[in-house]
C-alpha cells in the first residue's frame, strides 16, 4: 500500500470523524424541546445539558491538545470513540437531570478529542498543503 493511499485514507476517516462531529452538536441541540417535555425538566436545566454540549469541546480541546504528541493520535481518537459510545448510551438510557447531563458532557469531550486529534493529524499528513487541505 502506497504512502499517498494511506494518507488519503486517513484524511477521508478524518474528514468523516468530524461530520459526526458536527452532526452531535446538530443533534443535541434538536433534542433540547423533547428532552424538556419528556424529563419535565426546567429551562434552567435544559440550559445546563446544552451547555455541557458544548463546553466540554474546548475543555477537552485543551487537555488534550497539547497531550497529542505524547499519548498519540490513535489513542486520542480511539478514546473519543469511547466517549461517544458512553455519551450517547448515558443520553440513550437516561433517567434523569444527571445522566443527560453527563452524557452530553460525555460526547462533547469526544468532539473535542476528535477535533484535537484530526487537526494535527491532517497537518502532518500534508505539511506542504495546509492551505489546501
């Protein structure tokens, strides 16, 4: 297998982990109405799941940025795949405030692992083509 196949291959599996990626926070905020009306939860409330969507992706994005070059690419990546799969089953099997909560935490912090591990990624894959790719 040639080097310029592989590298494709990794970009096109990056360029798909973030379309899920965008496609959680689509997602999660399309769910924000049925979660209130199904949980009977406040708007207080349904601020704070919304929010955890999304502060976890920076908080996530910070943390483990920086770790990239030590702990690696692939455990970054294999790691948010952990996260979503616990993410969306806190949200699937929830029962209250909490596991909503948590759960959306849980699958922002995958966002960001997969924005944090993808970026260098595709960087490295093409250092001649940053603009470009």
């Amino acid at each position: 297998m040639s080097q310029e196949y592989k590298a494709t291959k990794l970009f096109v599996g990056s360029c798909v982990a973030l379309i899920a990626t965008a496609m959680t926070f689509a997602v999660l905020s399309a769910i924000m109405n049925p979660l209130k009306q199904q949980f009977l939860l406040t708007n207080e409330q349904v601020g704070y799941i919304g929010g955890a969507g999304l502060w976890g992706f920076p908080i996530s994005i910070l943390i483990f940025g920086p770790l990239c070059s030590v702990l690696g690419i692939r455990f970054l990546l294999r790691l948010a795949f952990v996260f979503f799969i616990s993410g969306i089953s806190l949200m699937i099997l929830a029962q209250n405030f909490w596991m909503l909560f948590f759960g959306a935490l849980t699958i922002a912090f995958a966002n960001g692992l997969v924005e944090g591990a993808c970026n260098p990624l595709v960087a490295t894959l093409y250092p001649d083509r940053k603009t470009e790719k």
